[in-house]
C-alpha cells in the first residue's frame, strides 16, 4: 500500500473538492481526510480538510496547487 502524505489543508469542504478535481485533471488520484478535532461541534459542519496524495506524487501535487493558487491570483489582479 502507498504511504499517503499531506500536501494542503483546505478550509471548507467546497475548497477541498476543488482541489482534488483539479489534481484529479493533473492524474493525481488525492483523498480527503478532516482536519479538524472531533471534540469541536462547529468545526464539523463543513470542517477543515487535509489533502492527501500518493508519497510519489508529492512534488507533482504540489507544483498543481501551487500552479492553482497563481491562477487566483491572476483573476484578481486582473
């Protein structure tokens, strides 16, 4: 089994889905795992959430949300 390792944390569970669709168009298979602890009632609504990929796709995720996180930043400046 490949070891999963962490390479973003989402803030919502919207923020999250967009991330994993977009690494799945990269053919980066990634999953969802709650970041937040179970003790916090409101945090379990639509919590935090780590993103997890295979451990030899860590730099190619990374290099996709970085590449995410520049397109942003380009709508709003524009």
């Amino acid at each position: 089994m490949t070891r999963l390792v962490q390479v973003a944390v989402a803030n919502d569970v919207a923020e999250a889905e967009e991330l994993r669709d977009m690494l799945a168009a990269a053919g980066i298979e990634a999953e969802l795992e709650t970041a937040a602890e179970e003790h916090d009632p409101e945090a379990l609504d639509d919590p935090p959430l780590k993103i997890l990929v295979p451990e030899l796709e860590v730099d190619a995720a990374r290099d996709a949300i970085e590449a995410l996180a520049d397109e942003d930043d380009a709508e709003v400046v524009d």
